[in-house]
C-alpha cells in the first residue's frame, strides 16, 4: 500500500515497515531508520501519526500474515491492546486476544484444526463480529 492511501496510524506504521523501514520510540521521539528509505511522502505521513505510532509501539502485540486466511492478523495481549489496535484502524476481527489464543490451542490439542475449519471460524468471527469463547470452538 501507498503512503497515499494511509489515513490511519497502524497503516502508516505497516507501509513503512513494507518499504524495510525501522521504528522505535524513544522518549518523545520516534526514530525511525534507514533515512535513505524514508521519502517526503512517508516523512509526512510518520509526523501526522506520530504520537499514535509511539503509542502502538509500547504495545504488546505481534502481527503476522496469514497465508491460510490470507490477511494480516493481530495477536493482542489482553482486550486493552484489542482497543487500542482498533483504534489505530486494525480491524477488530483481524485481532486474536491472548485468551482466545488459548481456546484455538486448547481445542487444536483436542482435534486438529485443519486450515480450512480456521478459515472458517475466522469468517464467522468477522461475520458476526465475534470473539471465540469457550462454548464457541467446542467440537
């Protein structure tokens, strides 16, 4: 995604690390490196988020592509990180809290879930804007 196209702090932060960029807060200033990487665009962009993109830095959280739902998703500690995610423009059914992280292990370990059953909880958690709790990935 273009700089262009990035109105939102978490798609700021996610087009500079595309383009191989580095970023770190450090007090009140947020590094960001290689300087040969970073153009006018994205220089713009970075000081209009800065202070959100600070903020998502301090936050626990990991982001992955997914090849099998073939999206990025969000590993967020705990629903405080969930909100602050989505506030930054995650999309709140791309986010997996830690608890429910351990349902899908937990039922994983029970029966393997193949790829295509994750694809499809993933779609019913995005369709009805869901969470998965205990009840809701019982086999």
């Amino acid at each position: 995604m273009t700089t262009e196209k990035a109105n939102t702090p978490l798609q700021t932060m996610l087009d500079a690390i595309d383009i191989g960029l580095s970023l770190e807060a450090r007090g009140h200033t947020l590094r960001v490196w290689p300087d040969a990487l970073l153009s006018e665009a994205m220089r713009t962009e970075l000081t209009r988020w800065k202070w959100h993109i600070m903020d998502l830095l301090e936050l626990r959280f990991v982001m992955a592509y997914s090849e099998t739902l073939k999206r990025t998703v969000f590993f967020a500690e705990d629903e405080a990180v969930k909100n602050a995610l989505v506030a930054s423009g995650a999309k709140e059914s791309s986010i997996y809290t830690l608890e429910e992280l351990e349902l899908l292990t937990k039922r994983n370990r029970e029966s393997l879930i193949s790829a295509k059953e994750l694809s499809l909880l993933h779609e019913a958690k995005t369709l009805f804007n869901g969470r998965f709790t205990q009840t809701a990935i019982t086999p």
